[in-house]
C-alpha cells in the first residue's frame, strides 16, 4: 500500500511495528507538497530542513511512540495560527514579514505530541471568505477540480488533506471556515464547542466566534488531532475547564443505533438539487443503520447571515484596529503625519474583503447606529442559541447539509457579497450558537464534486457528535480522495 | 445606496485610505450588505436578553501568580522601525503646533 493512502490510525500502527520511521514519512509528504503545490497554491511556506531534523529526532524516539499520539504525523497549520519561527502572514500583506515569535497553544500540544508540522497553509485573509480568493498570495485551488475554489476561509488546510499533502491540518472557524471548506474539498473538518480549543497564538478575527478545530480523512484522525490539543489553557480564559474524554476510545464503541437526529427541514430551502437528493439519501442510510429521525425547527436560523454580518464585523473591525503600521509587519513609505500613517499603511496592505467588514463594523458600532445594529445583532443571537436549546431537547445530534452547493468556479461569486455570504447558510448559525460541528462526505455530484454531511452537537458534547459522525462513516463505506497526479 | 460622503467618513473612521475606485466599490457593497442586514428590523425581540457571551460551562482561571513571558523584545522586533525597545512613530504634532 502507498505510503500516502495511510491513515493516521494505520501510520501510527506502523510505526509501533517498527515498519515505518518519521523521517521516511515526512519526506514521502514533503515530496508530493512539492509536486501538488505549484498547481494548488495550497501551503504558502514550506521549510524543509526543520521539518526533517524534526523528523529525525522523532526517529531516535521509537521507544517512546506508546507516549506521543501523534508521534510523526505530518500536519499542515492554517496561516493565522503560530508555530514559533514560522511565518503567520493569515493570508494579509499587512504580515507578509511576520515571523511568529512563540507557538500557539493548539500546535504545542501537537508538537509535544510527536506531530511534525510540514507547511503553513493558504487562507482567505484574516480568515474572512468562503473561497479562498481573498487571500493576498493568490487563491487556492480545489483539488478535486483546479478550475472551482476549494472553499474557505481555511481552503489550504482543506486542500492539503484531499490532495494528500498532509495527514492531516488546522483551520479556523468563525462561520464555517474549517466545515464549508472540508465540504468542498471532500474531507472532515471538525468545528468543536467554543471554549474547547485555545484560542492562544491565533490571529483574531471575532473572538467570540472565532474556534480551531482539525481537518483530516477521517472521523478518526480527526477525533485523535482533536483530543491533544482540546482542554484548558492559562493563557486563554474562555477555555473551559471541562475534562476532555478520550475520543478516540470512545469510537470504539460508536453505534447509530439509537441515536436521535434532528432534522430541521424549514431550513432546507435553497438547497442545490443533488445536495438535497445526497442529503436525503445519507438520511435514509442512518435510519436503516438504527438511528431514528425527528423533525425540529430553527425559526430564527434564516436571520443567521444578518446577524453574523452585523457581530463579526463588529468585532472584527476592533481585532485588527491592531494592525496600523507601526506594531506589525507593513509600513507604509509615503511621507505622512501618523494618522496618515496608520490609514496609508492599512490602505496600502490590507485586501477589499477585509476593508469591506472593516468599514461594515465601524458603521454598525458608530454614533447613533450602535443599538440598531450591534445590540439587536446579540438579541437574535439570543433567538438562535435558544432554537438550538429547544432543539436539543428532542434530538442528541442534529443533520444538515455543510453547504447549499458543491465547489463552484472561481470567480463566480465574486461580484456580489451576498452571495458569497450564502456559502455559509449552514455553518454560520453553530458558530452563533457555539456549539460543535462537523462535516463529513457524503457523497458526490455528477460532475464528481463531492457532498458535505454536517452534525451538529450540544455543547461540549463531541463525544456524541463524532460517536455519530463515525458510525455513519462505516454505513456510508470507503472514501476516496482524488487521485495522485490528477493534479 | 449609502453616499460617498458616508463610504469616506466611515473609511477615516476606520483609519483606512481608500483609491477611487475604492469608494465606488464600496459604495456598492456596503450599501448591498447594509440592505441585507435590515432584515433584522422585523424580527420580535421585545424581552430578549443580550448574548454577549457565547454560554461555555465554566470559565478557568489560572493560579494568581506573576508569569515572565519574555516576548517583548521578540515581539518589538517585528516592528517595521524600532530602536531600543522602543516603536518609532511620526511626530504626533506638527513643528508649528
């Protein structure tokens, strides 16, 4: 079997049985990062050297393999996540310069946990999009077809993992950032619970939003990538103290029988032929796997988008108040007094979609507009949250479409924001909310795009939520990627 | 539609300088989505609490003792001008103020 098709699971196997080393491994990824990525522009900074003297020591480590759960597990990390050393530009021009002078919390864990990270990924900037075009070093292409967008904001990391660049990455999520992009590349990507996560070492784009989760090939990997770096951290007080089970054991006992899923059709509308049809059909494989279906409702999820577009802004327009040409990476060279210096060098450095929410938050929080916009943003917010409440009063896990629509073509919704906010439909109201997601294929279209499945849990309840999404992997069967060298 | 005067004050607000063909752009995007978000006018939240915060379970506090980070010198390094740990900025008045 080629070293590629492992899964995290299988690699780890093969490393306890001495068949494999970490150094072997970690070049065969490199190798194929190398090969794929001139046509993908998934990973904006690789550095070769540092990943293999990395690997290296992990070689002379085998003895201690039983202790690290990802003990040579090639990653791939999101460009607005620090890792110490390496650049974090989060896909701005404004950080093209930026050298991460400590590592995140999440990639420390992975780090101590054996994993070797390989790349820094491509990513609309400051995580805001749903295509990956908005990013300052050019879009990201899908791998499935270089023709369509891979999804986004964290479409490298989805990227890498279906083209087999890495075993696995993370993304961020403010609105669907790591579910939508792993819907369109065809992978898993896993959206926990705020609060489970650190938030520590990543670049904010709106904090109470905002979540790091893993994408991966599977529930599995993505559930073992998820426990190592979940749980409490002293440099992030919205972190919860909650003790994080053992995923991954728990998966050992995952059933459908019985499980109870929500299904919300009010808000099926809009939905894309083949995606409902897909939809439809991955409903009827968890009912004849045992699980039973119960209608819900979410009134207030279809005034989700407005109120994403009034709070993320908001606090997004704040977070990167930070970038003014003087504490980070871009100056601006016009002579200017230092007012001019901070809006020439945000001017000059930062993107039109970014400048877009920017002004969106400065509008809603100015003079006169603030109770209008902001407050009554947080009071449907209110609504939302309480819908899911109820809902979970009849259901353990819920089931919706990722997204309304497969990878569609660059450039196609380029001319009207809107538009391209209604990637999210599905994804924005969890983050609203704050309680865990994850998307798992489900199928493909007949162009061969493929389908994302998205559960959705209770808070801090994955366990149910991945329990779910894995036992409908194996009545689901056998998932391919695309193939080597189609790229 | 919002105006032009609307697009530039908004921009300065936001301590960002923008091209012509910015404020037209903007002009229409920020008027396309400010259209979109009026939808929240009709919705009933008369009594409705604010969710300020996202509900977690617990909130976790650290141990009350004093941590040395040692960034800063890191981190003032990745100033575009610096000097002696100091970031350097353009006279904040005027010579003649």
């Amino acid at each position: 079997m080629s070293l590629q098709k492992l899964t995290i699971s299988e690699l780890l196997d093969a490393y306890s049985r001495r068949t494999l080393k970490p150094s072997e491994v970690v070049q065969s990824y490199l190798n194929v990062l190398a090969k794929s990525n001139p046509t993908l522009n998934a990973v904006l900074q690789v550095d070769t050297q540092r990943s293999l003297a990395r690997a290296k020591q992990l070689d002379s480590r085998e003895s201690e393999i039983a202790k690290l759960p990802l003990y040579g597990v090639p990653i791939v990390i999101k460009d607005n996540i620090l890792v110490e050393g390496w650049q974090a530009t989060a896909g701005s021009k404004i950080l093209e310069n930026y050298r991460s002078p400590y590592t995140a919390t999440c990639v420390e864990r992975l780090e101590n946990a054996g994993a070797v990270v390989i790349g820094k990924a491509n990513c609309d900037e400051f995580a805001m999009g749903s295509s990956n075009e908005h990013s300052a070093y050019g879009a990201v292409k899908n791998p499935w077809d270089i023709s369509r967008v891979p999804g986004g904001s964290s479409g490298g990391s989805a990227a890498a993992v279906a083209a087999q660049m890495c075993l696995a990455s993370l993304g961020s999520d403010t609105g669907g950032s790591i579910r939508q992009p792993a819907s369109l590349c065809g992978v898993v990507g896993l959206k926990p619970t705020y609060g489970r996560v650190s938030r520590y070492g990543v670049i904010a784009y709106a904090s109470s939003l905002d979540q790091v989760g893993p994408l991966a090939r599977n529930v599995w990997d993505a559930s073992r990538v998820f426990e190592v770096m979940a749980g409490c951290d002293g440099h992030d007080s919205t972190t919860s103290a909650q003790t994080v089970p053992r995923y991954t054991e728990l998966l050992k006992t995952a059933s459908m029988k019985n499980v109870v899923v929500g299904v919300a059709r009010d808000w099926l509308e809009g939905v894309e032929g083949e995606v409902k049809k897909t939809f439809d059909e991955s409903l009827e494989l968890m009912v004849s796997a045992g699980a039973k279906l119960v209608d819900v409702t979410l009134p207030s999820s279809k005034h989700a988008l407005a109120t994403y577009y009034i709070i993320a802004p908001c606090e997004a327009s704040s977070n990167l108040a930070r970038f003014d040409g003087i504490h980070y990476g871009f100056r601006s060279q016009q002579k200017s007094s230092l007012n001019d210096l901070y809006c020439l060098s945000r001017g000059e450095a930062i993107g039109a979609e970014v400048k877009l929410r920017i002004m969106l938050g400065t509008y809603a929080l100015s003079s006169g507009y603030y109770d209008a916009y902001y407050l009554k943003a947080n009071r449907v917010r209110s609504l939302i949250q309480k819908d899911f409440e109820k809902a979970f009063t009849q259901c353990s896990v819920m089931a919706i479409p990722t997204s309304p629509t497969t990878a569609f073509v660059m450039g196609e919704k380029s001319d009207d924001p809107i538009q391209m906010y209604l990637s999210d439909i599905f994804t924005l109201p969890i983050n609203l909310a704050g309680i865990p997601g994850i998307s798992v294929p489900c199928g493909k279209d007949k162009a061969g795009l493929p389908i994302g499945l998205q559960f959705i849990g209770k808070h801090f309840d994955e366990a149910t939520l991945l329990n779910t999404a894995h036992s409908y992997e194996k009545v689901r069967g056998q998932w391919d990627l695309p193939q080597l060298g189609v790229v | 539609m919002i105006s032009t005067e609307d697009v530039l004050r908004i921009a300065s607000l936001a301590r960002l300088s923008l091209t012509e063909n910015e404020v037209v752009l903007y002009q229409k995007h920020l008027g396309r989505v400010l259209d979109y978000i009026k939808d929240l006018e009709s919705v009933d939240t008369l009594g409705v609490g604010l969710a300020t915060h996202v509900p977690t379970d617990s909130v976790a506090f650290r141990e009350d003792k004093a941590v040395d980070s040692h960034l800063a010198a890191a981190l003032i390094k990745l100033a575009p001008e610096h000097e002696a740990g100091h970031f350097i900025v353009p006279a904040v008045m005027d010579a003649d103020q």
